[in-house]
C-alpha cells in the first residue's frame, strides 16, 4: 500500500475531534502542508484519505460503484435502512430509478407554485426598516415548501410535522458526525422519539395516500412512490417510504435553506450584484439569478465533502493505493476553492458563470458521480423562484460591513449571524 502522507504523532482522538469541529481550518491548513492529498484516522470512519485535488477528485467520483461504493457508517444512522444514504450497487441504482422522475422536467413546474406561495406567507412576517436573520424564515419555507411538494401534507398531519421535523435536523445534523452510543440516552433518545412521532405522521399519509381514489393525479412524491414499482413489479415497503421522504426532507431542508441565507448575506455586500438581481427580476430572465445561485454555492459552500468505501482490494489513486476498507472523502470545499479554476476565489462574482454552466469537474455543491444529490434539480428550482418572489416584493438594504463569518452546525456550513438583513416592502 501507498498512503498519501498524513500528520504525525497526532493521536486518533484528537484528530477525530479536529476534524468534526475544526474541519475547514484543519483541510486548509494540510492542504497546504501536503498537496492535493493526504491521510487522518478519525473515529467512526478510521483511516481516511481527503482528496483536494480537482484530478484526484473526477477520479474518486469515475470509479466503479463496486470499487468505491457508499461510505461506512453514512447518513442511513439517521434516516433508517430505507434511506438511499443505506443502499449500494444494484440496490441504489435501482432506487434512483425511482426517485429521478419527481425531480426532472415538467414535474419541477408544478412545484413553483407552491414554492412562490410560501415564500409570499412567509414575506408577511417579515419586519420592515428592522434588521432580522434570514436563516430561520428560509428554514420554514423551505420546510414547507418540502411538506406539501414532497409529503403532500395537509391539516393536523402538516402541523405535527411542522412542529417536529426542526428539532429532529438541528439535532440529527449535531449527533450525526459522533458515534452512536450502544444504548439510548439524553439527545440519542429524543432523537428516536422524535422519529417515532414522525413514522406516525407518515403512516397516516401513505394510508391517505393509497386509499385516495385520485392517486394516480396527484403530483406530491409520496404519492409517486406509493404507486411506483420496480422493474421486477414489486412496491417501495412503507418502512422504505418513509426513510426515503424523511432523507429527501432532510437532504434538502437545511441545506437549502443554508445556501438562501447566504445568498442575502453576500448580495446586501454586494451593491452592483445586488442591482443587477432586482432589474432582472422585474423580467421573465433569470440568467443572472442563476450565475448568482451558482456563485453562492460555490463562494459559501454549505456541504464541504463527499465520501466513499474502498469496496476493491486496492484503489489506485494518481500514485497512491488505498487498501480496502479505507474511507476516501473529496473536499468540496476545497474544489471550490482551487485558484486555477476560480481566480481570486475568495472573490465573490458571479460573472464566472454567466453565460454557461458550471464545470462539473470543479463545481459540486451536490456531490458527484453515482451518488449525486438527485434532488438538486427541485432544490435550484426552489432557490430560483424564492430570491425572484423576494426581489419583487422588498428592497434590500446593502451594507459594508465584514462577511458574516463561516458556523458549522455539524452537517451544513451557515452565516454565523443568521444572514442578517434589513428590507422595506415595495
């Protein structure tokens, strides 16, 4: 074996608690002891290999599901066995096949409405001339916006889930990247708790579901799964459903909510983006909106890595072997930051991808290769339609105060501040 090089005399525990809580700082700083790529052992996935090199990266994400495959333990720990985070090889391909439909084409139209709905319920709250965080009120949009397009939820069925599903990501997303205790206690089991309120939730929906006698019109995700079959003609179980709606929740929930927040964060610092954003928006372009989305994904990069197993006896990696067993985890973060493909990265301009689409080999907010986010299409849709509903209805204030810091909250990267701006409605 041939393991890229790694820090010594570091203990694994202290690694494991660097990495965890420090983890930008410590990827920066050994990217720029060691290059492109570089060895830790870290609890929960041992030795590891963390790739920031944009080669090395397409490499990790062209392997053969059988050589590199789903990384051991994964976010299933949080979603259950039928998460797709759980599956691998034909398993996982077989699932996609499944969930690609809702989020592609024609069904991303009938979703904006609902998408415009909420964020116009939500702007009615929103304080004038007062300066306020965005991170919360895009967290229950986004919400929201999940639990009609996706759950098809309505009534007291909408409400509970409304209530609980906050707590359950801002405490999942902490627990996440820690070890699971061998038996439930304090957070771990409010934890299971809260999923046990949820499985009721959803079990009541997918029996609505399947005893509505208009299913096959009805466009929300749980109802496409509950009448999609395999090739084989076999039905998703309701256990599965259920993972699967609460990984698609999950997935897209924070995350997206995240990146809005940032987005208002760094356009109320940029005057000239900022302009530029509400001229357009009195139009039917969206180009530069989009240049902009782009831009904030990878200037504010919310997920910062992506992992895989060593599945083969050896994955070679340019000049390295990794032995099986091992974990290999791409830099998100760090792809996004490479200054060959971005010049002046740390420069916010969302000129670099006007007028084309981002290069799949530097850009990957949503992964890459097998196990790309399949949601990624509904969540720019999403982003699209909230900051034009947005622009239309209140004019941001600009500020020339420093960029809110970087807060990691265990999964998503967020403003420190909560994204804070000022508005006056129009």
């Amino acid at each position: 074996m041939n393991w890229p090089p790694a820090p010594r005399r570091v203990p694994k525990s202290v690694q494991g608690a660097m990495y965890a809580l420090q983890r930008r700082r410590v990827v920066n700083r050994l990217t720029a002891r060691f290059g492109g790529a570089f060895s830790l052992n870290v609890p929960l996935w041992g030795r590891m290999v963390v790739v920031t090199d944009p080669a090395l990266a397409k490499q990790v994400f062209a392997a053969d599901p059988e050589v590199l495959g789903n990384i051991q333990p994964n976010l299933s720990r949080m979603f259950g066995p039928g998460s797709i985070f759980a599956l691998d090889g034909a398993e996982h391909r077989a699932r996609r096949k499944l969930l690609t439909p809702p989020f592609h084409g024609k069904a991303m139209h009938r979703y904006e409405a609902i998408v415009e709905e909420e964020t116009r319920r939500e702007l009615a709250c929103w304080p004038e001339n007062t300066e306020f965080q965005t991170l919360e009120p895009m967290m229950r949009i986004t919400l929201n916006i999940i639990l009609r397009a996706i759950f098809g939820a309505g009534g007291a069925e909408l409400e509970g889930l409304r209530r609980g599903i906050p707590p359950w990501v801002t405490l999942g997303s902490r627990l996440v990247v820690l070890p699971s205790p061998r038996r439930d206690f304090g957070p771990w089991r409010r934890l299971r708790q809260y999923r046990e309120e949820y499985d009721a939730l959803v079990g009541t929906l997918i029996d609505r579901a399947i005893a509505d006698p208009d299913l096959d019109d009805r466009t929300d995700v749980l109802s496409v799964l509950v009448r999609s079959r395999y090739e084989d003609g076999t039905a998703m179980s309701r256990s599965d459903i259920a993972d699967e709606l609460l990984t698609l929740l999950a997935a897209g929930h924070e995350t997206t909510a995240s990146t809005l927040a940032w987005a208002f964060e760094r356009i109320s610092r940029h005057p000239e983006v900022l302009a530029r954003l509400v001229a357009e928006a009195d139009t039917d372009d969206n180009e530069y909106r989009q240049a902009v989305i782009y831009e904030v994904q990878r200037n504010r990069t919310v997920i910062d890595f992506a992992a895989r197993n060593v599945n083969a006896p050896v994955f070679e990696l340019g000049d390295y072997r990794i032995p099986r067993g091992a974990s290999v985890s791409v830099s998100l973060a760090q792809m996004h930051w490479n200054a060959t493909a971005f010049p002046e990265p740390q420069r916010f301009d969302p000129q670099r991808f006007l007028g084309q689409r981002p290069s799949v080999s530097f850009w990957m907010p949503f992964g890459g290769g097998t196990r790309r986010c399949v949601g990624a299409a509904f969540a720019n849709m999403e982003m699209d339609v909230v900051l034009r509903t947005v622009l239309r209805s209140v004019r941001i204030d600009t500020t020339d105060r420093p960029a809110e810091k970087i807060h990691n909250r265990g999964v998503a990267f967020t403003p420190r501040d909560g994204g804070r701006v000022t508005v006056h409605r129009l």
